[in-house]
C-alpha cells in the first residue's frame, strides 16, 4: 500500500458510491471525467467480457494523460445487471426502471463489475460477479422504490445499499461491495500487485 503513494491515482467515475468505497480502503485519490463514453458493446460478448470491455471503453480518453505522466494510475469500472439472458444497464426512464426490477422480482440474477486500471506501464482488466436473490416484489414496492430513490443512475434500476435492498434482497453470494458499484476487495488487491 505505502508504494501506491508515489503515485497520482485517478478515478475516472462520477458514482459517489464508487468514490466511498474507494476512499473508505484507505486509498488517496483524486476524481477526473473526461467524457461521457457511449456504453455500448459488440453483442457476442459474454457477460464478463460486456462490463471489462466497457470498463476500458472508459479508460480510453486517458491514454494519452498517462503516456505523458508515468505517475498516473486510472481505475475505471462499470457494472452490468444479468437477469434471464438480458443485460440490464441503467434505465431510461420510471417505465423503463419498472420494467427492470419486475424482470428482477423473485429471482435471482448476476451483478458483474468490470475494472480497468491503466498506467504508462501497463493495463490491467479484471471482473467481478455477484450471485443476487430478490424476493417477489409487488408493484407498490416498486411504484414506491422509483418514486422516491429514482434509482436512474443505477445498473438494473436498484442500489443494493437502498431500501429496495433492506426490503427485497434475501440473499447475496459473492461481494457486496461489487453490487454496491466497486469490488473494493479485489480491487486493493490488484492495486498492490500493480
């Protein structure tokens, strides 16, 4: 941890969760947007491949920063929802939303992070999926949850950390931290490898 120091980590995310959790491990860093990336991916890519290509779709507008400025580290992540065959991003709108969280009702489905983390040295890519069990939700529950959390900045319309999760969630298998946005855990990790 103490040679991560010698170096300017940036994360490139607007998500203040992402931000919390990262703080919260003890790491200093320093938030920087570039431009909103279009998050859109080839459709033959398996559900890990989506988040970890759309993770280094947004380390892309850095890459010139860090080969100019050999004490940049960029993390950058994104995290999908994986519900019967679909991926489910953030939703559009409070029908799109709805649409999102009776898809997820009474089962269970997959959150997956992928994270980027890039240097003039070299670029790490990795993945993180989280096993997660909704109980039935009943149409108030969700009217009420959007109506006042509006949760259109979050992958598959909830944030787990929310009252939809204190409400709904039965059960997770995996890392908490990853639903919430970031795998935290995984991420110390490979930073202290890095």
């Amino acid at each position: 941890m103490q040679n991560l120091n010698n170096y300017n980590i940036i994360l490139a995310s607007k998500s203040p969760r992402r931000s919390q959790l990262l703080s919260e491990i003890g790491i200093d860093f320093s938030v920087e947007i570039k431009e909103d990336v279009e998050e859109k991916y080839p459709s033959d890519l398996k559900h890990e491949d989506i988040a970890v290509f759309l993770s280094q779709l947004k380390a892309k507008p850095f890459l010139v920063d860090i080969q100019n400025d050999s004490s940049k580290i960029v993390i950058t992540a994104d995290t999908i929802v994986c519900a019967k065959g679909k991926v489910l991003g953030k939703p559009k709108d409070k029908a799109e939303a709805t649409e999102m969280l009776k898809l997820l009702s009474g089962i269970k489905h997959q959150v997956i992070s992928g994270v980027t983390i890039s240097s003039k040295q070299k670029v790490v890519s990795f993945s993180v999926s989280t096993d997660v069990y909704f109980k039935y939700l009943t149409e108030a529950e969700i009217e009420y949850y959007i109506n006042n959390y509006k949760p259109f900045d979050k992958a598959g319309a909830y944030g787990i950390q929310e009252w939809i999760g204190m409400i709904g969630i039965e059960k997770i298998e995996g890392s908490y931290f990853n639903v919430v946005g970031l795998p935290v855990q995984r991420l110390y990790e490979e930073l202290n490898q890095f």
